[in-house]
C-alpha cells in the first residue's frame, strides 16, 4: 500500500493548481471515502442507546453544526504491483483534506453553533483556524445552492431581453447617434448606479485627447455583460471587451 499524493490541506489560494490532480484520482479510484470535521457532534451531551436515536443524535448534530473541513480518500489498485502468481493486490490511496468557509453574498451572513470541546479537538489535531477563515473554500447547501442559481437564471433572462432590445433599435446613422438611443430600464438600483458610473467615464474619455484603453471595473459577470449591451447601444464607435486583472473582471 502506498500514497499516491502526499496528504494535502486544500485552501482557496491551492485549489486551482491541486483541482485536476484531485479530480483525477476520484475518476480512477475504485472507492471513495468521505469524511467530515464539524464545529460539534452532539446538540445534546447523553449516551444515545440503539440505533434510531444514535441515529437521531447525529442528524440533530449536523443539521445544528457547521462543516469545517472536507477529507477525501480516493483508493485504487494497481495491478502491476500484485504479489507472486497475482497473490494480493497493491492499493494506492489519495488522501485530500479541503478546508470549507461559508463565503456569503455581501449583505447576509451566516451564523453557526459551535462546541467547546470541538474547538479544543481540531486544535489539538492541528487544524489551522486561521487558514479555515481567511482562505477555506466557499461551498453551498442544496436549497441555498438552488435559490442562487434562480437568481443567476433570472439575470440571465435580464440580460436576453437587454439584448432584443438593442437588436431592435435602428442602426445609428453617424457614430454620435447612438446616444439618442433610449435608456434601458434597469430595475436593480445598484445596477443602476453602476451603468451612470461608467456611463460618464466613458463619455469624459471619449472627450478626452487620451489614446490609452478605458478600463472599467465591474463587480458581476452580470455588470459586465450590461455593460457590454449599454456599449453597443449607446456608444457604437467604441469596442469593448472583458478582461480579468487580479482576481476581478474589467471591460475595456
């Protein structure tokens, strides 16, 4: 028996050169097995006798506590390591711990309980809470997973109907005509705010005798492709396009 991958703590700033590798050891394993760590076990501190209130008790405990982390052991055999006359066989493991932080939308938060004991458990057993907080990866619960994608489908549909819309205005006739067109309507105030933002930089640029490109910061995949439709409306000379510089996305 040997590893194939040293055991690795996965965080946000690791898991997209470690991702594949992962991935790929889950696709050939012949089993997985999964384990957590909590922030507690129990919501209640008794000896639970028989199986249905065990049961009972640690349902009741991971629907009260929060998960910290992840571990992942993906085991396969390799066949070219069997035994004389093919007697035994030679298991490879995987083991992968992932650090998970519920990262939350700005504007809402998440409160969790924790345990005492539990705290002082994963101390003990090196958990690095510091790493746990600032860089654990972001990870959803089936319903709040769902409302998420609702959210995203409806600003997809959002952005369609900004899209007929343009596709329907006449062609300008001169490369100033396109700020005659009609204002789109946006409904999110943010939204909003943001389009005039970027409305009045590019038009100070275009007023300008500057020949640099125009960069536009944009928080959302949404803003950008807003703002890509108000581009083609509204100012019809400039070409735009999206960029991602540290981390955030840009149009320019």
């Amino acid at each position: 028996m040997r590893r194939c991958l040293a055991r690795l703590s996965v965080t946000s700033k690791t898991w997209r050169s470690l991702q594949g590798k992962i991935l790929d050891e889950v696709r050939r394993a012949e089993f997985v097995a999964v384990d957590l760590e909590l922030t507690g076990l129990h919501v209640k501190a008794e000896r639970f006798i028989g199986i249905d209130r065990c049961y009972s008790a640690h349902r009741d405990g991971a629907k009260t506590f929060l998960p910290v982390q992840v571990g992942i052991c993906a085991a396969r055999r390799d066949m070219t390591r069997s035994g004389p006359n093919g007697a035994g066989c030679h298991w490879v493991l995987s083991p992968v711990s992932l650090y998970i932080f519920p990262r939350e939308a700005a504007g809402s938060e998440r409160t969790f309980s924790v345990a005492a004991a539990t705290l002082s458990f994963l101390d003990q057993n090196g958990f690095d809470f510091n790493a746990w907080v600032r860089h654990g990866l972001g990870w959803l619960r089936p319903s709040d997973e769902e409302e998420r994608r609702r959210g995203v489908q409806q600003r997809i549909d959002e952005v369609k109907r900004l899209a007929q819309s343009v596709s329907s205005t006449p062609p300008p006739e001169s490369p100033g005509a396109g700020e005659g067109a009609a204002a789109l309507d946006i409904t999110s105030d943010v939204d909003r705010a943001v389009v005039d933002g970027a409305r009045a930089e590019i038009r100070a640029w275009l007023a300008s005798s500057s020949r640099a490109p125009l960069e536009i910061a944009m928080e959302n995949a949404f803003q950008r492709l807003l703002m890509h439709t108000i581009i083609a409306q509204e100012f019809p000379q400039v070409h735009s396009h999206s960029t991602r510089r540290g981390g955030g996305g840009r149009v320019e």
